[in-house]
DNA sequence: CTACATCCTCCAGCGGCTAGAGGAGCAAGC
DNA sequence: GCTTGCTCCTCTAGCCGCTGGAGGATGTAG
C-alpha cells in the first residue's frame, strides 16, 4: 500500500500524471512526500482525494467549487448546507445548459433538415447563420 | 450608413468591441479601412459578417468551423456540402453533450434529493463525490 | 480651452489543463 | 562497470476565445 507513485496514483483515480502535478500546484491536493530521488510518494488518502476531484470534475463542477467540497469533506461536523447549495447550483446550471442546448439542436437541426445540398448561394445553413431573423427562436 | 465606428459596429452586431478587434487580429474579419485619427471605419458588409460571427458563436460553432463557412459564402457557386457537414457535425456535438448533461443532472438530483440536511459526516454529496460506486450511472 | 468620450495599441490574464524541453535517477541486462 | 530505457523532475509555453487594463492619441461639446 505504502510508496505509490506518480504513475499509479494517475492509474489508479483516472486523473493524468501532469493534472496531478496542476492539482498539487495550485493547492487542490496536498504537497505528498518525496523519496530519495525526489519523487512523489502518494498516500491512499491522495488517491481518494484525486478520485473525489476527478468525479466532481466529470459531473462538472468548478475546480473552486471542489475546493469548498473538499475544505468541507475535511471538517465532517459541520452543517452540509453548503455542499446541498453547491450541488443545488451546479443542478440548476446543468439544467439551464441543457435546455439552451435543445434549442440550439432545433435550430439546428432546421438547418441541416433544410438543406437542399445545392450550392452555396440557396444553401439554408449559411443563410440562417447570415440572417438571424430567419432563426426559429428569437431570444438570442 | 457610411462610417460606422467600432461602437456602432459592436451595438449593432451584437458583438464587443473587444473581439470585434480580436476577430480582425485573427484573421476573421477583413481589416477595415481607418479615418484621419487611425479609427475603424467599418462597412455594411462588416457587420454582416459580424452578426453571421456571432450568430455561429451562440450555435457553438468553433472559431475554424465559422472560418470555413464564412469562406464558402465568399464562393456562392460552389457546393454546401461542405456547410451542411459542418452543421450536421455541430448537431451531433450537441446530442452528445445533451445526452450527458441528462445523464449528468439525474445524478445531481439524486444528490441533492437524498441530502438529509444534516452534517457533513453522513452527506450524500459528499458521499457520492467521494465514492463513484455509489453513482447511478457507472460509464464515467 | 477644458472636459470628457471614444478610440488606439500592446500586453496580461482567465480556466483547466496539456505538451515539450532538458535533465536526473533507477533497475535490468550485458 | 556501462548502456538502455523507463520514469520522474522542474520550468515554461501553449491551447481557446475572449476580456480587461495601462497608457496615450484624437474628436467633440460647452
């Protein structure tokens, strides 16, 4: 268990070697120890910290908002109001962005469905782009 | 209608007058003609484009993509196939990133739905963060 | 003639990495 | 011992698409 290195701490969370090193650089993860040679030497604790950052990170949240996360993970008696309202936000975001995105795929999806694959002069998909009046949606 | 400053550029176009500089600086906007004091004077022509820019930009389009399709409406005669793959490419984009934020919000909604509003020790965000077995989805 | 708005250029910074240069250390095979 | 090849180190620069600020020139109104 002891003397995890670089390359298996990377293996064993999913977060590659150089973001690690980032990670550690800019305060996420704690300076770990070095061996003789200089090298870093991991702990079971950096893994569950790296795959803690990696899982928040694919569920997108922000590297500051991660911080917050783990500042609260590390003080386990205090309220979680706080990790409730960062998740809450980050729901309400993810929310947001997805219904921008389906009107987006509508939009563009008019585009593509219109397209009479003639030349450029009568194609639909620059033309919309062109002029946005011809959008289906006017709140952009 | 002539001599349009940046200001009315940016006002009409929709875009900043930062980026509107930004896009002549790469290359994406034709470098417009100066006055006496070494101001932009911007044409029709400009603003048409810049709203085509913008336009893109909220669609998604990547700045390289939008360099292509600003280059096939330079040529009008010649085929849109190239602009319908780029839009069927950007369509595709979008599902994907829809199918994971849908996937991504059902995970924060069991989150924040189980969080007992207790204390840090026993929240599920935490928890859930922390350990990716206790996800619902096990393809990240 | 002053005040203020607008413009200019140049450069640095954002987030979140990622890649490369240039070098050190370590284990295994000869 | 010596070489090969892998891993590691630090440091710096680059990616995208802007955005903001410094410091200065010009234009316009009162």
């Amino acid at each position: 268990m002891a003397k995890i290195s670089i390359k298996e701490a990377a293996h064993d969370s999913g977060v590659k070697i150089p973001t690690i090193r980032y990670y550690e650089q800019i305060g996420l993860l704690p300076s770990p120890r070095r061996d003789g040679g200089n090298r870093r030497v991991f702990e079971e604790s950096d893994l569950r910290r790296l795959t803690f950052i990696r899982h928040a990170r694919e569920l997108g949240f922000e590297v500051d908002a991660i911080r917050t996360l783990l500042d609260l993970q590390d003080t386990p008696d205090r309220s979680c109001a706080e990790a409730d309202a960062i998740a809450r936000a980050r729901l309400a975001d993810v929310n947001q962005k997805i219904r921008s995105l389906v009107a987006l795929r509508a939009e563009l999806e008019v585009m593509v469905d219109s397209c009479t694959h003639g030349h450029v002069s009568e194609c639909r998909v620059i033309e919309v782009l062109a002029d946005h009046g011809k959008c289906i949606f006017d709140r952009h």
